[in-house]
C-alpha cells in the first residue's frame, strides 16, 4: 500500500513537472512527510534524488534543440558550490520545525512567482552585474543544500532579466543547473544516504520520469498559464498545512 502511494505521488509530481515545468520538489518533500511519514531530513534528502532525476530527463531532450547553455549552467553551478556545502553543513545545528518553517516560505514564493506568469525578455542592453549572480548563484546552492529544492524559480528569472539568455534556453540551462546542485547537495548529505527508504524513492522517482514524459504533450494542448495559476493557489494551501503542522 505504501509503495502504491509513493508511485501515486510521483505521478501527480511527474504529471505537475511535464505540464508546467515546475513544482517538483516543492510537492515532494511535503508528501513524503506528511503521506509517507519520512523525518525531515530523509525527505529533503530524497527530494534531491527526485528533483535530479526529475531535471535530468528535462533537459537531456532540449540539448537536441540547442535550448541548453553548458558552459553557463556549469558556471552558475560552480559559483553556487560554497553555498550548496554551507547549506548542508547548518542541517544538524537547524531544527526540523525552523527548517519547514523555511520551506513554507520559499513555497509562498515559488507560488508568487507562478502566479506572475513567464519572465519578459528586455529587449535594452544591460551591464550584467556578476556580483549579484554570485549571490543568486549562492542562494540557489544553499536552498537546493538545505532544503532539497531546485529553485527553479530563481534561476530562470536570474538568467534572464540579468544575464539576458532566451527565455527557452533559460528554462533548459536551469534544469541543468537544478541536476547538477542537486547532485552535489546529495554527495555532500553523504552521512545520511543510509536513511532514505529506497524501495519507495525508486518508486516514486521511476513513475515521476514516466508521468514527466507522457504529460508533457499536455503542456501544448491545455491552457498552462490557467493550469499554473491554479497550481500556485494549491501550493499556497500546501505551505499553510506545512506551518500548521
């Protein structure tokens, strides 16, 4: 009944990240705590083995295309490696409690930032201020290390607004950048692989990869954008009951 339920959530999780390309592991981690009764810290460990999967299989297929930037997603990755092992290392002096505390808030603002829709390209010349990628490349390491997030949410808009790459090349540089943080935050959580249930994450991981890939067609014939908002709204309860609880 339990593995039935981690392939159920890998679906809903997979069937999310096809359609609008987002929201994995701010799903993840709260479903495998509240549904699969995980501790904390075996789920945001899992959700690292999720969301890089997850990401894998999404930007494999847009390298074909020419919609990924290696260089500049190794780059990005590279420059968050200080805050990714920082953000491993404070695991056990941060309690539980603070750390859900924390993903609640990074949920209301993936929500926010679902909820205002696609990142604009500007079209005016703009002095890229390398400082403040340093800083968002350090904040995605350290949430991806902490919390087990990707912070898609922040890559994108940062590739876009300050290093001004194409929107499309942007969402396929970010989730080479989520594989790549996710990756390292996991060999960094070394000391707690032993803890994360295998049988179910295989489970879940394997019907997120197969949910991902048969949704995505959907992305072309629904109305994302209503789809995303609604998604956002869902989010936002999701945060209150991870509050509450």
């Amino acid at each position: 009944m339990i593995i039935f339920d981690a392939i159920l959530i890998g679906i809903i999780i997979g069937s999310v990240l096809g359609t609008i390309g987002a929201g994995g592991a701010i799903l993840a981690v709260p479903a495998l705590i509240a549904i699969l009764n995980f501790s904390t810290i075996a789920a945001t460990t899992s959700s690292l083995v999720i969301v890089g999967a997850a990401a894998i299989s999404g930007f494999i297929p847009r390298i074909k295309n020419g919609l990924v930037d290696i260089k500049l997603a190794l780059t990005f990755s590279i420059l968050g490696i200080a805050g990714n092992f920082l953000g491993t290392y404070l695991i056990d002096y941060i309690p539980d409690n603070v750390q859900l505390i924390l993903f609640s808030l990074l949920m209301f603002l993936s929500a926010i930032a679902m909820w205002r829709g696609p990142i604009k390209e500007d079209e005016e010349k703009v002095k890229t201020n390398f400082i403040i990628v340093i800083l968002i490349s350090s904040v995605v390491g350290f949430i991806t290390g902490l919390l087990g997030v990707g912070g898609g949410f922040l890559i994108v808009p940062a590739l876009v607004l300050i290093l001004k790459i194409p929107v499309k090349v942007a969402a396929g540089t970010s989730l080479l950048v989520i594989a790549i943080n996710a990756t390292f935050a996991l060999l960094f959580r070394y000391q707690y692989w032993e803890i994360i249930p295998l049988t179910k994450v295989i489970a879940l991981t394997v019907s997120a990869i197969i949910a991902s890939y048969l949704s995505a067609p959907l992305a072309q014939k629904i109305d994302a954008r209503l789809f995303q908002k609604i998604f956002s709204i869902f989010i936002v309860f999701i945060a209150v009951f991870v509050l509450l609880r």
